[in-house]
C-alpha cells in the first residue's frame, strides 16, 4: 500500500511539473511583461503570486472536497437545474453568450 501511495505522489508530481511546462501557462504572462516593458522582478513576482493562489485554490477544494462529498446529490440537482435553465433560455431566445459581459469588460 505504501509503495503504490509513493508511485502515484510521484507520478502526480511529475504530471504537475510537465502540464506547468506548457506554454499555454507561463506564455500570457510573459507576453503580458514583454509588451507592458516588466522588469524581471515585477514579472517573478506576478508569476509567484499567480502560483501561491492555485496553492491556495488547490487548499480549499481539498479542504471542501468531504463537505461536497457529503452533499452530492444535492450539487448534482443544483447542476441539473441551471444547465436545463440555461437551455431553457437559450431554446426561447432569451439567453444570451454575453449573459456575463460586465466581466469581459474589466
């Protein structure tokens, strides 16, 4: 048991570095610096901070993963019932792709 727990957490760790390395991670944030002239310690520290919030992000899903286990019927029925509103919507042309523009605008 504690070999296969060692085999994942490695293999997990190896993942999470090779699927880091992809540009489509640090590519924004480096054309982001280049085009807005950063200094390479402005640039480290965005991508520090970027990083300590997944940390952060990945904390307090585990940390909310039994509280969502324990009630999963009801998050499976809160899904249900906003996915067949939104098709709803959308079926009688009151839906909108922009339903959320305020936020594309920030």
């Amino acid at each position: 048991m504690g070999n296969t727990a060692g085999v994942l957490i490695l293999a997990g760790a190896g993942m999470a570095i090779a699927h880091a390395a992809l540009p489509d991670h640090w590519m924004p944030l480096a054309m982001i610096a280049r085009a807005q002239r950063w200094p390479r310690r402005r640039t480290a520290r965005m991508a520090s901070g970027t990083a300590l919030a997944g940390m952060l992000l990945v904390a307090v899903g585990a940390s909310l993963k039994t509280l969502v286990h324990q009630q999963n019927e009801m998050v499976g029925g809160a899904l249900l019932a906003t996915g067949r509103a939104g098709i709803g919507l959308s079926t009688m042309g009151r839906g909108s792709p922009r339903w959320c523009w305020w936020l594309w605008n920030w």
